[in-house]
C-alpha cells in the first residue's frame, strides 16, 4: 500500500505488513542556519483557522512551508494541525540514531499524520521491510520502536537522498546514520498532524498562546515485547 492510499485508513499495527519501500522524493536546495533546535513547533492548529502562524525565527523555511502546506491536502489530508521540528548545527541527539516512527500514537483512532523531511548530509536511513506485529502487541504496554529495533533486517536498510524532501508517514521505519562527533547537520521536518501533539517538550511558538499540557509521557512506561 503505498503512502497517498494508506493515509486514507485510520492509523492501524496490522498495516506494517503492507507497507511499501518505495519513497517520495524531490529535490530542493535551501539556504539553511547555522545554529538551530526547534521540537515540534506548532504552526497551524484550529485555533488559528487553518491559517499558518509562522515566527521570524522560521523565515527560511516559510516558503517551503507553504508549499507543502498547498500539496498537503490534495495529495494526502488536510489535517487540522501542523508542527515544525529544526535540529541544525552540531549533531546534539542521543536518540535519533535508533529506529523509529513518527506520529505512532495509538490513544484514540485517527488518520495518519505525514511528514516532509530533508537534511542536508547524513540523510535519513530507513528499512524496505514489512513489520507484522503481532496480535497481543498492545501499542498502549508495548514499545513499537524497540519492537523495530529487536526485529530490524540489516539487509533492508536503504538511505534517502540528502537535499531532497522526503514524504514520510508513521509506517515508515527511519533513523538519522551514525554520524562523527562534531558533525554540523541541517534537517528539518513538516508535520501535519490529525491531533494535538500535547507534550511540553514541544517548543512554543512566540506568536501564539502557551499551553501547559502536564500528560505524563506514555511511551517512559512502555516495555519491551517479549
């Protein structure tokens, strides 16, 4: 199942077994910062009736982030909420380098979310593998991204294309390539998300109100399948 056609299904463990390798990629050269760290800034949210709200310190990025904005609809959803995350400068990370997903949330049904990311060297790794999970995998105990870890085929990893936007979504296995120390790197990444991301970890944006969500983060609790 390919990545347009899955994000019409509500976010669903049993799809990993259908998932496709194959990858959306496009070129795009852009100018970059040299020193920057944003976690899923929210950028769009009902609040602001679907409009983006974006801050000075994103002007670099705000073209393309209406660009996407513009394919993001017609190609997948248009989901009501929209996140920006920026790790540029040296590689700071501790856990970037393990497999994962992004937008694995499983606390009430919803559509998938999909994401644009790019980088500008060490591109991002993924796995062409097919995942069954298996049926007494309970995503609310259970921890998906160490399942990917423990059962991740060495074989099957294939690496994105750097300077190029890749569309990803939460069936899509990835991690960042183990880089030297002191690796200066760009990657951004462009969320348009079916629910609120509600973790204070998430940078705030300057123009819109701060919220204090106070949810204890599910994913400390959860274990290893065995």
């Amino acid at each position: 199942m390919d990545i347009c056609r899955r994000s019409k299904n509500l976010l669903n463990p049993s799809l990993y077994k259908d998932v496709s390798g194959k990858l959306i990629q496009v070129m795009y050269p852009i100018e970059v910062p040299d020193d920057q760290y944003i976690l899923r800034m929210m950028i769009k949210s009902p609040k602001t009736g679907g409009k983006l709200i974006i801050p000075s310190e994103l002007e670099w990025l705000k073209s393309t982030i209406e660009t996407v904005d513009v394919l993001q609809g017609p190609m997948f959803r248009a989901h009501p909420f929209a996140y920006v995350t920026v790790r540029s400068g040296v590689v700071r990370s501790t856990t970037d380098d393990e497999w994962h997903v992004d937008g694995f949330s499983m606390r009430v049904p919803h559509y998938p979310e999909q994401n644009y990311i790019w980088s500008d060297c060490y591109p991002t790794e993924y796995l062409d593998q097919q995942f069954v999970i298996p049926e007494d995998f309970d995503p609310m105990k259970h921890n998906i991204h160490q399942y990917f870890e423990d059962n991740a085929d060495p074989d099957k990893i294939r690496t994105m294309k750097e300077k190029h936007i890749a569309f990803i979504d939460p069936y899509v296995v990835h991690r960042r390539p183990k880089v030297p120390e002191h690796t200066k790197r760009c990657f951004f990444r462009i969320s348009f998300v079916p629910i609120e991301i509600e973790d204070d970890t998430c940078t705030r944006n300057p123009l819109m109100e701060p919220v204090h969500y106070g949810r204890e983060d599910i994913r400390k609790t959860l274990t290893r399948y065995k």
